[in-house]
C-alpha cells in the first residue's frame, strides 16, 4: 500500500507567499502577507487537486485544509478534494476553530480573521472507526486565544488477517520554543500507537511532527545558513526498539514562510515523514520536490508491506 503526507499550507503558502507570523510576528504584517490574494490560493489548490488526481496513492493525509476561512478567502477545500476523488472515504478532524484570530494586534483592519481548518484523510478503503484524538498541551495565554488546537485523527480498517490497520494522521505543535508542547504530545502518541501494536495491529503515523526524526541534522540542507531558525528533534530512544522512521533525507519537506521561496536561500528542512510499527515493512520513501509550488511543505510518499 502507498501513503502520501502533505500539509497543504491552507492554500496561502505557495512559492510567492510569505507568513507575517514568521516575519514581524503579532504585532504588524510588516512586509509580508497577512492573506495570500485570491488568485494565488486557486493555484495553489488547483495544485493540490492535480496532485491528488494523478499520484495514484492509497492514502492521503492532509493537513491544514481549510473548510470556511478567511486567509484562504473561504474556499470549501474540502468539497474540492472530495471532487477530485469521489471513490475515496475521507474523514476530517477540525483543529482550527476561532471566529477571529485578532492578529497582527496593531492592525485591526487587517487581521487574519476567521478560520476554520482541520487535516483530512483520504483512503482508497473505508475505515470500520475514525477518532478524533485531542493532543495534550496548551499555549499560554494570550497566544492559546488564536492558536491551533492540536489533534490526531486515528482511523482503523480491517484486514484478511484479522488484524487491523491503524493510520494515525497528524499535526504537532509549531511555534513551540523548547519543543514543550511537544515534549506532552509525543508521549500521548506513543502510548496510543504502542497500545494499538500490542494488540496485534499494524500501526502507521504519518504527518507533520514540526520536529525533524531521531538523529537527522535540521540544518542538513543548508549547514551552517539556520538564519536564526532551529528545529529540535524526536528523542531517538522516545518511541520503542523496532519502530522504523520513513522519510527520504536527500528531499526537504518544510520551507520557512518570512519571505517568498527562492531556492538556496530559503531555509528548508524535514519535518514531515511516517512511523511505523515493527510488523510494517517500509518498502520505498521519496519526499516530492515541487519547489515549493503550492505549500510551504512538500509531500512525501511511501510504499509499504504488512508482515
């Protein structure tokens, strides 16, 4: 079976767009973007639509699709991703909910607005049971007040063995100094997916982690240009011996949004791949160079074979 995980930005965090957060941060859009126009978004997710039509997975998990937002002009994403493939089940896992996000604070005028967004997960096969699962850990406040609320959504399918199948797509924490957040979330994950394995099931997460795997250097792309920005890792010794890492470490997955994308400039790092449980044999990774096209990250597919 093939697995693709892609964040899809939101449809505003194409190769033109920059993200005032990453720039100026709360206070002014500065320079950058605070909704990337219109006629950006549509290309964009006339990108992602074409993508999800041609690379003939049996799995996709996305994340940061928009359903009525105003940074993406309110585009019904997922009514057009269901379009693109109406023989597939998809499931959707609000994360995103705030009617307006008052940022940047010194711009009334021009705040970010209303979002409603969420991942989705697209499968050639129905799912027998799909469970939202809220991750642990808040912002303080005032940032919990306009930040994502972190979820997993856990879905489980049969197989001819008895056994089931269980994919867990998700989206960790960003803007996360020290990685706190995450250091609650993980743990959450682990449990949930070691609980599945130890009953006999097939275990595959895949997703954004926001951290780059066990041992992967985040400035590997570019040594020595971080720019000021830093990624932390997964713990190598955090998830069970036999659990197996899937990513493709010659393709990065995440470019940083303070200004458009240009190549050899831009920092770009990985920080969206798959996780395994020891009875899944991953069979080939690639990540997906687009240059960045249509999001701030690229997809990355896998091939795998249930043992």
């Amino acid at each position: 079976m093939s697995f693709v995980t892609w964040n899809i930005g939101f449809g505003g965090l194409g190769a033109e767009s920059d993200f005032f957060y990453d720039d100026e941060g709360m206070w002014y859009s500065g320079s950058s973007m605070t909704r990337c126009p219109r006629p950006l978004v549509e290309k964009n997710l006339k990108g992602v639509e074409g993508f999800l039509k041609s690379e003939g997975a049996d799995f996709f998990l996305l994340q940061e699709v928009d359903e009525d937002s105003d940074r993406s002009h309110r585009i019904p994403e997922c009514k057009m991703f269901e379009s693109a493939l109406p023989d597939f089940a998809t499931t959707y896992a609000q994360n995103y909910c705030c009617d307006r996000v008052p940022i940047p604070l010194l711009e009334p005028w021009n705040a970010y607005g209303r979002v409603r967004s969420g991942i989705m997960t697209m499968s050639r096969y129905r799912p027998e049971e799909a469970i939202r699962h809220q991750l642990p850990g808040k912002y303080p406040m005032p940032d919990r007040i306009f930040q994502l609320d972190r979820c997993a959504a856990l879905h489980r399918y049969a197989t001819a063995g008895g056994k089931d199948l269980v994919v867990i797509n998700l989206h960790n924490s960003a803007y996360d100094p020290g990685d706190r957040i995450k250091a609650v979330q993980l743990p959450y994950l682990r449990d949930l997916a070691v609980s599945e394995y130890e009953k006999g099931n097939y275990v595959i997460l895949g997703g954004d982690w926001n951290q780059c795997p066990p041992y992967f250097k985040f400035d590997a792309f570019m040594p020595g240009k971080t720019q000021g920005y830093q990624q932390g890792n997964i713990p190598p010794d955090f998830f069970p011996e036999g659990w197996t890492f899937a990513y493709d470490p010659t393709t990065p997955s995440n470019r940083k949004a303070r200004d458009p994308y240009r190549k050899g400039i831009t920092f770009e790092t990985l920080i969206d791949y798959f996780l395994v449980s020891p009875n899944v044999k991953v069979k080939k990774v690639k990540g997906i160079a687009q240059g960045f096209q249509y999001s701030d990250h690229q997809p990355v597919w896998m091939e795998v074979e249930l043992r």
